[in-house]
C-alpha cells in the first residue's frame, strides 16, 4: 500500500512537471514569434538589413525579462515577454532616425542609434517601474480615464496593422501606399499573413483556447514550406524576393551595444526622440497594471502591484542594458499556466529559457521564419486591440467615452501617438470637467426648523427655534468647488433669498466640512456672495473651512474679518448655535445667566395641588457648583439624574488618546443623566459646568423610595421625562429626514 501511494506521488508530480514543461513550452514558443515580428516592425524599411540582429537582441531580452521575472513576481505563474504596445512606439522612433539619417550608407549609424534609442528607453522604463514601485504608486492606475486608456490601445492596434504591412511588404499601410499595396506582385506577399491574421483571430473569437495559436503557427509554417515548390520557388529565390527573413548569422553590428559602436550613435537623434521615449513610459506603466490587475481577476488572489512594478523595473532594466525592447507581464500567457494548473515559477523560467536555448544552439532556424506570418503575428494583435476598443466598447461604455477613444484613434492615426496622447487627455480632462460641472456641489439642504445645534435647550425656546429655522439656510457642501459649482452655489443662495414664499433669509449657513479644495478662480463668487449678503440684510455663515480654502479665499481677495453680514466657525455645530442665539435673542428670550426654576417646568405634570408639587422638590438636592465642576464623569455607575437650573454645562467625550470633544452644550432648563438613570448603563461621557451653575440632583436611591411611598408622583415625573425625551426625538427625526430627502 505504501509503494502504490508513493507511486501514485511520483505520477502526480511527473504530471505537474510535464504540465508546467507544457506551459512553458507554448510561451516560449509564442514568445520567439512575437519576437521575431517585433524585430521585423521596428527594423523595417531601410532598416530591414537588420532584423537578424534585431531577433537576437530581443530574444536575449526575452530570455532576461522572463527569467528575472519569474523569480521576483508576487504570482508564481507570471510569464513576461517584450510587449508590442512599446514595439509599436519604438517603430515610429526606428523609422524617424532612419529618415534623419543622409544616405543608405550611413545605415549602420542610423541602426547602432536605433540600438542605443532602445536602450535608452528600456533602462528608462526600467528606472521608472522601480520609483513607482519604490513609492507605491501602484494604484495610479485608477485614476487614469478608462476611455483614455482604450484609445491608447485602439490606437496601437493601428499601429500594428500598419506596421504589419510594412513587415511584409517594405512599405506600411497609408493613404499614399494604398496603389503600392494593391499592385499584384506586392497583394501576393500581404494577403497570406491577412489570411493568417483573419483565421487565427475569428478561431480564437469561436473558442478562446491556448492551444490554438501555437498549432496554427505550425500548421502555417507546414503550409508555407508546402507552397514554395508548387509555386517552382527555391528558398534562396524565397530569401531573395522578401519572402524569408535574412540569416541570423549576418547583417547587423552584434547582439549588443559595444563601447567601440558606442561612437557612432547619435545622440541628438536619441535625445530628438525625448517624448515619444515617455509616451513609451506612460502607455507601458498602464499596461503593465492594467496587464496585473487582469491576471489577478483571472486567477482570483491578490498581486502586490508596487512588487510587480520593482521586479518589471529591474527586468527591464537590465534587458534594457542588452539592447531589447520594454517588455513586461503577458495576461494571456500568464493566465494560460493558471488554466492549465500549472502554477509555478518554473513556467516563465522555462519559458525564458526556450528564448535563451533557440538564441544560443538555433539561431540559424529563424531565419525560415516566413515574413507573411511574423506581419500576420502583428495583423492579429492589431485586430484583437481594434475590435476590443471600437467594437466591443461600444456594447459596454457610454457613447460619450466610445466617442473619445474614436478621437484618439484617428489622432494617432492622422497626426501621430504623441498628438493622439495629448488630444485624449485633453479631451478627457474637458469631459471630467463637463461631467463634474454636473455633480451637484451641495450635499445637503437643511433650515434651523430641521437641523438643530447640539445644545439643548429649554421647550420654550425650541419652540422659538421650529417656528423662526425656515429663516436659516443650511446648505452643506461637497467636494471641490471650482468656478461652475461656485456659480450654482451663488445662485442657490440668490433664489433662497428672494423667495417670498418662505420666511425671509436671515442666515445663509455654508458647511466647508467635506469640501476637498476651492479653486481659485471660485473665490469671484463668494466674494459676490458676501456683497450679496451685505445688501440684503442676511448673515453669510462659513463653518469649517479646510485651510487650502482659507489660503485661497485670502489670495483672491475674499476678507474673512467678521462683520455685521459675515461669520467664520470653526464647525457647523457652532455656526448654527450662534445662529440660534440671535434669533433667541431677537425674540428676547432668556439668556445664559437667567435660571429656568424646575417648578415652573413641573406645574402642569403636577396639577392636583401645590404640595404634591412641594413633596416631589423634598426628593430632590439642590446645589450650587462653580466653573469645571464635573456632574457627571465618563465610566461612572448611574447614580442620579440632575436639572440644570442655571448657568451652562457642556457634555465631553474622551477618546482614547485622552483629547475631550464636545458633544453636547447644555443651558437652563435641560435635564442630563436620564437614560443612564434609568438603563442602569454606565456614563458614556462627562458633564462639566462652564460658569458658576445650579441643579437639582435626583437620585436612584431618591427615585426608588418615591416609586414605593408615592406612585402617583412618580408616575407624573415620569410623564415629565418621557415628554422631554419625546420632544428630543422629534428634533432628531427632522434632521434625520432631512438629511435624507
């Protein structure tokens, strides 16, 4: 039983091994194929001499960003490869410093220069993925417009079918070659590699397997081979007419940059090539996060994105070293390991290790490889980019960023990818700010009749208060304020007070709390708002202005010095409270220092007679206690419930680093300490007096004997507490509902 088991172990891990071989096997394979028509895209043209050499600085690329990859990933099953986003960038540059280049006999100049512009921007895109990572910048990727990104790759894809043609037939796919590309000698050499393109990709539309693409590369190279003696071609006549790339073993400068070619690179060239070397920066960075962020849906664990960016980064630069083009995470290959379950570090190692092998020992069998299937290679990555940003986008994102990504598209088509990246972000900021133009900057609508400060009062001025808070405006703000929102937020405020169905506007209340910043071309319309306020008689309130607010109202001019028409606080809760004390005091009631005596509050719970009312007063102490006189402190058992009969007592909080926050202000006329009276729960804050203050101190104890000797009396205080309860209920009910109307 033992050795059927361990047997069975054996079987189990030869499988997991010839699995993972498998895996490795066809990513490698795909790697050198996409390679070898990278190689052909960029060294096209004039350039074309030296694709051989091309092949092998890619592939030797290959080989190091798979291996350092594999090893440095958070996903054990990462597969990295030279990526075509930034070989369709390189292209353009390859082709701008071959035409700055005089003569066909400076083309081993203009190709060491080709060389050095890739190494450039590989060590640089190196360098870039380790600051992002080293920063944990990672998340960057949420903030960039989704219809941004897919007009970049629309306009990718362009470029790859473009290129495709150039790689099959010396010239791209333009407006001004469109005679060229259908004379007959020239349709014969692209139309296999569309044919190539069209099957491989409507296959993989039908069923999305990994095996599809390698069988059809080989079934393509058996069907090439088939054709050259039926057409009576020989593969030197092949090799000759255009049909084969060159051998491996000449044209070109080596695999890599010595010190010796180093002086026949031109350097104003690399340097002219400064910003499409940061569109490469830009496209490759989003690529390889929305490239990480993909694999970890399809595999549904998480990837360190910031790991991702530092292990990318040293890959490439040290590929970059070599000479090979920016390469990074496959999605598809990747994900290709997950479906075979084949989860290891050993796939992308062994898949670098194909690209190293083929480079070393078959070097010499590249260069069979057929011209029409590297540009249908190309054809096919084109295609899948095209239908996925103009076909596929237009079923699931809204018109308006489907129109984006067509605008992006004909701009890199028309102009260039640099003109394209900078229309798309034009445009998008435009439509950002359309659409946030739209977005209400006022969260809230509140009046004093529905929000209340967090002062208790007596029922006589709460009364006061429900019937005058329509006169208060309280508009509670959101956002960052920039000179449209601020213009609405003018006008809000403009209609309120003249609308002469409501009160007339005595207070207009601006909450600043989750406001994020004002821009300050918005301060014009606050500066218009205080003058507004001046002239109608009203009150313009600011209450909690974050300090870049305050910066750039200052430097736009709006004075922040109280005046008659003007108030800053520093939260709401304060802002409203001096609000209400002026219409208190407008209707003259009482103020701080004039006691609320408890038997007045009591008359009508108690009306049989004046000594039932006498009687419940023996139950109670009354005392007298100066400023910071705790009533009652945070943790304490229930003990008594007190009426605050005169002066001011505040409710604190202390969190647990010991800082106090108030919750509650406290005037004549409150009673504090109910519910912890009657729950039997401990005191969740403090109460401390502010001035020299009066209450009345009822007891548990107190309460009991009066509950046995007296249950009448009881039975009508209770009444009283229960009212009072009540009435807070109501108060917070408002505000609740206005709060979410």
């Amino acid at each position: 039983m033992a050795d059927s088991a361990g047997g069975s172990t054996t079987a189990g891990q030869t499988g997991r091994y010839l699995t993972v071989l498998t895996a490795g096997l066809i990513s490698g394979v795909l790697t050198i194929a996409m390679g070898c028509a990278f190689s052909a895209l960029i060294f096209s043209g004039p350039l074309s001499g030296y694709i051989a050499t091309g092949v092998k600085l890619i592939l030797f690329g290959a080989f190091l960003l798979g291996a350092i990859t594999a090893f440095a990933s958070s996903y054990a099953g990462t597969v990295a490869r030279p990526h075509e986003i930034p070989a369709a960038v390189i292209a353009l540059m390859a082709a701008a410093i071959a035409a700055g280049v005089p003569g066909q006999i400076c083309m081993e100049g203009a190709f060491v220069t080709v060389v050095a512009t890739i190494a450039v921007t590989g060590c640089t895109t190196g360098i870039f993925f380790l600051l992002l990572g080293y920063f944990k910048a990672g998340n960057l990727i949420r903030f960039v417009p989704y219809p941004v990104i897919g007009g970049f790759l629309a306009g990718t894809g362009l470029l790859l079918v473009k290129g495709a043609f150039g790689v099959m037939t010396g010239k791209a796919l333009t407006v001004a070659n469109m005679a060229y590309l259908a004379d007959p000698g020239v349709f014969v050499k692209w139309l296999p590699g569309l044919v190539f393109a069209g099957v491989l990709f409507l296959v993989l539309r039908w069923r999305n397997h990994y095996l599809v693409m390698p069988v059809w590369l080989a079934l393509s190279f058996v069907l090439f081979y088939m054709a050259l003696p039926v057409t009576g071609m020989s593969l030197g006549d092949a090799r000759s007419q255009g049909w084969l790339i060159a051998s491996l073993e000449g044209g070109g400068s080596g695999a890599a940059l010595s010190l010796s070619s180093l002086a026949g690179v031109d350097w104003g060239l690399v340097g002219s090539q400064t910003g499409r070397i940061l569109t490469v920066l830009i496209l490759s960075s989003l690529s390889l996060l929305l490239n990480a962020s993909g694999l970890e849906l399809v595999v549904r664990e998480e990837i360190d994105l910031n790991r991702e960016l530092r292990a990318t980064g040293l890959s490439n630069l040290v590929a970059g070293l070599s000479g090979s083009t920016v390469g990074f995470h496959s999605l598809s290959l990747s994900a290709l390991g997950h479906s075979m379950g084949a989860k290891s570090r050993l796939v992308g190692l062994f898949s670098a290790v194909i690209c190293g092998a083929v480079l070393v020992f078959g070097s010499s069998l590249l260069s069979y490889f057929p011209r029409p299937i590297m540009g249908g290679v190309l054809l096919f990555l084109g295609f899948a980019f095209l239908y996925e940003w103009l076909y596929e986008s237009w079923l699931k994102l809204p018109a308006l960023d489907c129109v984006l990504i067509v605008v992006i598209l004909v701009v890199i088509g028309t102009f260039g990818f640099l003109q394209g990246v900078g229309v798309g972000m034009l445009v998008a900021i435009v439509i950002f700010v359309v659409k946030y133009s739209h977005v209400s900057v006022i969260k809230h609508r509140l009046s004093g009749t529905n929000f209340h400060s967090n002062v208790d009062r007596a029922p006589a001025e709460e009364q006061v208060l429900s019937r005058e808070g329509e006169s208060m405006h309280i508009l509670k703000l959101q956002g960052y304020i920039f000179f449209g929102t601020a213009n609405d937020l003018h006008e809000e405020i403009r209609k309120r007070a003249n609308d002469e169905a409501l009160k007339k506007l005595r207070f207009a209340v601006l909450d600043f709390r989750l406001v994020n910043g004002v821009d300050s071309s918005a301060v014009n319309s606050f500066v218009k708002m205080k003058e507004q306020a001046r002239s109608r008689v009203y009150r313009l309130v600011f209450a909690q202005v974050p300090p870049d607010a305050l910066t750039s109202f200052r430097r736009g001019g709006l004075g922040l010095e109280e005046s008659d028409s003007f108030r800053v606080f520093g939260d709401l809760d304060r802002a409203v409270e001096w609000c209400e004390d002026e219409m208190l005091a407008a209707e003259g009631m009482l103020s701080d220092g004039e006691a609320r005596p408890l038997e007045g509050e009591l008359r009508e719970f108690f009306p049989s007679a004046a000594g039932d009312l006498k009687g419940f007063m023996g139950y109670l102490e009354r005392r007298e206690v100066p400023a910071d006189f705790y009533l009652i402190r945070q943790g304490d058992p229930p003990h008594s419930l007190y009426y605050l009969e005169s002066g001011r007592a505040t409710v604190d909080l202390e969190n647990e680093s010991g800082q106090r926050v108030r919750l509650r202000t406290l005037r004549p006329g409150t009673v504090i300490g109910e519910l912890g009276l009657y729950l039997r729960e401990p005191s969740t804050a403090s109460v401390v007096t502010e001035t020299t203050s009066v209450f009345y101190r009822f007891t548990a104890e107190a309460m009991e004997t009066m509950e046995r000797q007296d249950p009448q009396m009881a039975a009508a205080f209770h009444r009283f507490i229960v009212r009072r309860l009540g009435e807070r209920l109501i108060y917070t009910n408002r505000s609740l509902k206005a709060l979410l109307d």
